[in-house]
C-alpha cells in the first residue's frame, strides 16, 4: 500500500474584498520589468471596471480576456504559451487566473507549458510533468468546481478529455473572495454549484475514501445542503459558504476520485462540448441505481430553483458517436474503479452506458 | 480591512501506515553527506522498535529523545540548536518531529532558530522571524493540538508563554499516520483530544470568526462529538477521525483565535508547569459563562469517559504567585478580543481572573 503526498495550495486568503490585497500580493514575486504577470480573465468581466479597476497592470502586464463559452483545449493552451514566448523577452513573473473553472484550469495549464516541453496534450494523465510551473495565483468567481484546489487541469485534446494531474498543478497562490461570485446567472451558480455536491457524492459513496477524504467531503455536503435546500442564509452567508464548500469538495477528492457522473460528463463534454457543470447535472439526473439518496436530494434541489435540464440531447446521435462518448467515458478508469470497484468491467458494458446516454 | 494570507502545510500525506513512507519521501531532500537529517522523537517510543525501526539513520543522521513532561522552553530550544551547531558541520537536512504537540513545537521552533540570530525568545510574538526555516517535517502521535498544521509553536520564555507565530513556522511537510497514536494513555488521549474541542468552542464563539474558519471548525467539532459522545466507531475509525478533527480545529484557528480557555491555561502553564491539555481541561470545566452549550457537553464527555480532574490547585498559591498568572493571562489580548470582543478590559479585569482561578 502506498499514500499520495498531497500538494496543498501554499497560501490561501479568504474574505469579502480580500481581492483588493492582490497587488500586494504578488508585487514580491515580480522578476523583473520585461518578467510580466498575465492575467487570465473571464471575459464577462469585460467592461466591468468594478473589478479590472482593481487590477493593477506595471510594466509589461497584461490582461488577456478568455471566453467560457467552450471548455480549454489542449491546443488552445499551445497558442497561449506560444503567444507569450512571441511577445514578451523573458518568463512571466506569474500567471494569474480570474474566473470559474476553465479560467483557472488554463491559467494552471499555462505555467506549467512554460517550463516544460512539447505539447499539452503531453501531459494529459498522471505526474508527467517533470518541471516546476511558473508561479501561478486563482482567483475564483463563482464557486463549486473545486479548481481552486485541485491537482489537476481538465483539457480536451485531440484524443481524450482528461487532466494534466500533478504535483506542480496546484495554485501557489488562491485568493477566496466571496464578493466575486455576486453577479453569476443563477443557472450557471446552480450548475456549477451541483460540480461541487456531485464531487461529494461521488467522493463519499466511492471505493477510495479514507478519513482524510471524507470529513472534506462531509463538510462540503452539509455545506451543500445548507445553500441548496435550506432557508436562513442571506445572500451574502450563501456566497461565502459556497466558496468553502467548493474548496472543501476539491480537498475531498485528494484522496479519493470522482464517479459515474463525471466519467459519462467527459463523454458529453468531449463529443457535444457541453460545458462540465450542467453536463454533471444532465447525467447525475439519471444515476438513481448508482447514487439512490444523492439523486434523490439532487432534484429536490433542481425542484426548488426551478432548474429545467435540456433533455433528449443524445436522441438523434449516430451509432458512431455514441460509441466515441462511451469510449471517452470507459477510458476513464479510475473512476469506475472508485465508483463500482475493482470489478467495475462486469457491470459498465457499452451497452449499459449506451442505454444511460439514451436516457438523457 | 486587511486579510491574513494564511501559509498552508505544503505537503501532506494520509493513512493508516503512511508513516512507512518517510524515507522516501525525505531522501530527495538531503543536502549531503554532512548535512544530517535529526530526529526529535517523544521519548515514550525510547525502545519501542515498531516505531524506531522504522526510521532510517544514514550518514550523520540522529535520533534525539525529547522527555514530554515539560513544555518547551526558549532555552530548551537556543540549547538545541547549540547543540546542532557544535556538533555538525553543516547545516541539517531536515528537521523531524515525531511525537505530540511538545515534540512538534520543538521541531518547528529549532527548524527556525537554526535560520535566525539570537535566541528563541525574541522571535515570540507575531510575525518577527525573517529567514525560511530549514525543511521541517512533522509526524504527529496524538490528535488534538493542531500543532501539525497551525503556524505557531508555542513556548515558555523567561516573561511569558507565547508562540512563535510566522508564515515559516509551518510544516513542510506533514505525515498524518492514525495508526501512530494506538497507544496513547487514555486520560491523555482524553486531554489531548480536547485541545481540539476547546479550539472549535472557542473558535466558534470568537468574535473573529469567518465563513472559512467556521467550516473547519465545525466539521472538527462533529468529529469530537462523533468520537467522544459517539458509541458507533471502531478504534481505528475513532483513531482516523480524532487525527482530522485535530488538522480541521488547527485550520479552524486560520481565521480566528482561541479564546478564554487557552488564556487562562497558558497563566496555570507558566507558573505551575500544567501541560496545555490537562490544564484548557481545568480551566474549561469552569467556564459556563462564556461557553454554556460547550461546557454542557465537556462535562458529558468528561463523565462518560470517567476522567476525573484535579481540584484546588491554586488554593494555596501566594498573592504574587496569582498575579504572575493573572499578567500572563491578560496579556494575551487577541485571544480576549477574539472571545469577549474590543471592550473585553471592561469584563475581564484581575479581579475577575482571580475569582476564577481560585475555583480551580
């Protein structure tokens, strides 16, 4: 039996308007006038001088707006290094991430292509980076996919949906401020927030978990339960809460894997590029024979924020991309191992995957 | 407003066994031949050869015994690390601590002062140390202080009982090992496990408490009632869960202080020598006041476990003797601040203090 050693985030700041403290943050870490910091910023800010004004831009600094209307490729990460080694001289002093998970999943995958060779895709899998990254700082606005956290980056590549999963993956920097999630669509804040409760369910109903795992996990459903179905939090109690459930469900997963839901998501994700967060709720929605009480509490939630999922998404598809889904999804061993176990090829067929994405 | 940017625990191992792993994990760490890498070990394990056979001795590496029935001292550590610098050549490796919340403030505090000129008492206070400390690893052996994971190491100084409290005080690396705290007697399992408790009450009631201290400190103070009020956990399930509840009530601190207990019990420590565990009990037990629903269950948690404390123990103290514990109480005021709020002089005065001393 061997034990991971975890990589946690070096340091965290936490509080309502603690973004304000980022400059005086990262002012130590600067290598130089021509060593600039890039800020990753989801572009629903554009335009938003309630937060750009904030940030502070010296010398060479510079703001690159990034849409969330797709998730991050592994190719896009490509053109993102290479567009930084073109412009500037030297190594940025750091790479900052602004946004939900795909911003600081690209602002991880980023400082980690600077200092390592080859392609992205490269590195999709497990501790196949052998360089440190750049220092790399998240700043999280909206809550629940655990990026923050997390020693992972999720790209989809030419061949797979998968992660670049390693040591120096983490954020040296998180900077948790509530105050940035005030304006997410309430879709998107129930989306995303249901990455977070299915991070839990999965992580305390699989295989893998030990104590370590489990109070995380634990913490982060009650947490959960307490902004999705109960009554007595104001806004601004359920914007702080969301954020430490999010972190708590990442730590969760440092021990332990996620499940079904997320395995059949990538499959969504890589074929029909349906964003992760509704994509998890669109196939959780449908796991009762896997996560009986989880689903069960799952849509009373969706009930009671009048949440409506598209349905019939993959009605129309061809045989062929079915079985491209399934094959994204079945790839994905850890998963089933954590969620069915060691015998987990017995029960997940094709056909029984073919079936579940024909529900959906 | 200004907010902490709280330094984690780099890196942290879990599992029942995990502490079969430390060579493997220090070894990438060796600076040379010369640079030996030293073992602080509770001198409870003295001949116990299922845990020192265990640690691996290469090149000049040493096992120091540490007797645990004293507090640490600030010359009990400028003696260490005299003893450090006569005996070696070089600087060590890394510095191991391995052993409950006394052995592992040794551990923090000599990693630092080996960094650091002067002596170990001008470093107590906040934030006064300004070199790295040498790599440092801490393997705890009983669950409740939170010394794994908190950015203190708490010692008595020739003028008071105060930590050492920097961003480099914090573990390098931390391996939480369950299995390590098999034999701990059980009136200080009791004890011990406490520390852990009064830290969430205090916490929890702290005028400086936040959305991220509060997840923590609850998930702990779950777990303290789960493993201490609870008849449904094996002996390893209550092993796994106290050593959690003991990193969560440590990170619950974050954010936020302790409180009347740890001041009160820090002036019976300076003066009496009572260890930090016995003594948050004394003086806790006493505490309705300030704390009515956690003393409730303090008590329900003492009977149930039959732990009977000691009584009178400052009836026969001499008026100075009262007033020595009565300054080094008071002169803790962000822990009255956290647990009385910004006018807390107007209720806590020596008059106040002595009343309750003399209870206990």
């Amino acid at each position: 039996m061997s034990f991971k050693n975890f990589p946690m985030v070096s340091r965290v700041m936490f509080g309502r308007g603690s973004f304000n403290q980022l400059d005086e943050i990262i002012t130590p870490k600067r290598q130089g006038r021509e060593a600039p910091f890039i800020y990753y910023v989801d572009d629903v800010f554009k335009g938003n001088p309630w937060l750009t004004s904030r940030i502070s831009l010296s010398y060479k600094d510079k703001i690159i707006y990034v849409p969330t209307k797709e998730e991050p490729k592994t190719s896009q990460i490509d053109q993102l290094v290479e567009d930084i080694i073109l412009e500037f001289s030297e190594r940025p002093s750091g790479i900052i991430g602004i946004g939900g998970g795909i911003v600081l999943d690209i602002a991880k995958a980023v400082s980690i292509m600077l200092t390592n060779e080859g392609e992205a895709k490269d590195y999709q899998g497990w501790d196949l980076v052998k360089n440190p990254a750049i220092y790399h700082v998240g700043i999280p606005t909206i809550s629940g996919t655990g990026a923050e956290v997390s020693r992972t980056t999720i790209l989809t590549g030419p061949d797979r949906k998968l992660g670049i999963n390693s040591d120096y993956t983490p954020f040296d920097q998180v900077i948790l401020d509530p105050e940035l999630t005030k304006d997410v669509p309430k879709d998107q804040w129930f989306y995303t927030g249901m990455d977070c409760y299915v991070h839990c369910i999965e992580s305390l109903n699989g295989s893998y978990l030990n104590s370590f795992s489990q109070s995380y996990g634990e913490k982060a459903f009650e947490i959960c339960k307490e902004v999705f179905l109960g009554d007595n939090l104001s806004e601004e109690e359920a914007q702080d809460k969301l954020m430490m459930a999010s972190w708590h469900g990442g730590m969760s997963i440092a021990y332990s894997q996620v499940g079904v839901a997320h395995a059949m998501s990538y499959g969504l994700g890589y074929l029909l590029g349906i964003k992760h967060g509704i994509g998890n709720c669109i196939v959780f929605d449908h796991l009762e024979e896997f996560y009986p009480d989880g689903v069960k509490l799952f849509k009373e939630m969706k009930a009671k924020h009048n949440i409506v999922l598209p349905k019939g998404i993959c009605a129309n598809l061809e045989e062929e991309e079915l079985d491209i889904m399934i094959n994204v999804a079945l790839s994905l061993e850890p998963l089933w191992e954590n969620a069915i176990g060691k015998n987990w090829k017995d029960i997940i067929t094709p056909q029984k995957l073919k079936e579940l994405y024909l529900k959906m």
